[in-house]
C-alpha cells in the first residue's frame, strides 16, 4: 500500500491545500494529512478545530485520513509507516525553505522522499496567513477557502478585528 503524508499547519485549509490533498489521492493508496501542533505559535483555530474542518472539506474523500503531531515530522512518518512526503510548491520562494526542509528531513532519515507538487495556478497565491489577514480588514475571503467552512472562520476572525 502506498501511503503519503501531506504535513502543514493548515490555520486554516485553503483551497490551494486542498487541491493538492485532492490531487495526492489520486496518485496514493492512502494520503495522512499531519496537522502540526505548534506549541510556540498560537494559531487562529486550535488543533482540534483544524482537524475537525479538514475532515469536513475531505469527506468525499475515502482514502484520506487525518492525524495531528507534534515534534519532528520523521518521527510522526516513522509512526505512521510512511516514507513519501508531499509538499506543495507555489512558487520559487517556497522552492528555497522547502529544498532546504527536504534536505534537512533527508539527513535525519535518508529514506524519506520528498514529493514536490505544483500548485494550480488558480491557487498560487493563496496562504494561510494572506487569507487571515484579509478577513482580519474584511476582506472578501471567498473562493480562498472552501466554502464549508467560510462561517466558522468569520467567527474566528471577528474576534481580530479591532
Ligand atoms: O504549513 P506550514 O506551516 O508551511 O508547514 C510546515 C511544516 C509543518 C511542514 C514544518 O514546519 C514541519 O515539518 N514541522 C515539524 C518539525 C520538523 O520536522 N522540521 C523539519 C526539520 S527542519
């Protein structure tokens, strides 16, 4: 069984996440996608919140599972048996931290592979943190995430909005 995991911080999923998540499951058997708790950052939803969103917006997804950790990402692949890491790449500014963080995760376990996959141009703009900024100024965030969870983030953002 090939199986992949796809990490991030996912505060919150966007629709460029997700394509690349919709994409993955198409190409392996079973795709975790690692939620990382970061205990030095505070983010705008809580781990479970954002577990609980991506797994509404996969549903239609059967062999896509998600699982949150903590620590080093080998360590959570070597839990979950897995040897092929997906990372989405949007443009050549990512290219440089995620070569460095492949190469890094290389020499802590020379048998991971790192899998770079191009986001959409569609989507190639979208982060995380530009789609909290612009619902932070009430900004127009739809069509950035996934619609099934635009009112649990315009709950969220009020509480940022001065
Ligand atoms: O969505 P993000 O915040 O860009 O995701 C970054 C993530 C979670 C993939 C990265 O920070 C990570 O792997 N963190 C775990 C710590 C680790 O294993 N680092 C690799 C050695 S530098």
């Amino acid at each position: 069984m090939k199986i992949a995991i796809y990490p991030g911080s996912f505060d919150p999923i966007t629709n460029g996440h997700l394509d690349i998540i919709r994409r993955s499951s198409k190409l392996f058997d079973k795709v975790i996608v690692g939620v990382l708790v970061n205990v030095d950052k505070k983010g705008l939803f809580n781990i479970e919140e954002r577990v609980e969103l991506i797994e509404r917006v996969v549903s239609d997804l059967p062999n896509v599972q998600i699982k949150s950790f903590h620590g080093l990402l080998i360590d959570f692949m070597r839990e979950e048996e897995c040897k092929i890491l997906i990372k989405g790449l949007r443009n050549v500014t990512d290219f440089d931290y995620e070569y460095q963080m492949a190469q890094m995760n290389k020499k802590l376990d020379n048998d991971v592979e790192t899998l770079f996959m191009m986001a959409d141009g569609e989507y190639s703009y979208i982060s995380s943190s530009s789609v909290k900024q612009v619902g932070k100024f009430n900004g127009n965030i739809r069509g950035l995430i996934p619609d099934s969870i635009v009112d649990d983030f315009e709950v969220k953002i009020k509480d940022l909005r001065g």
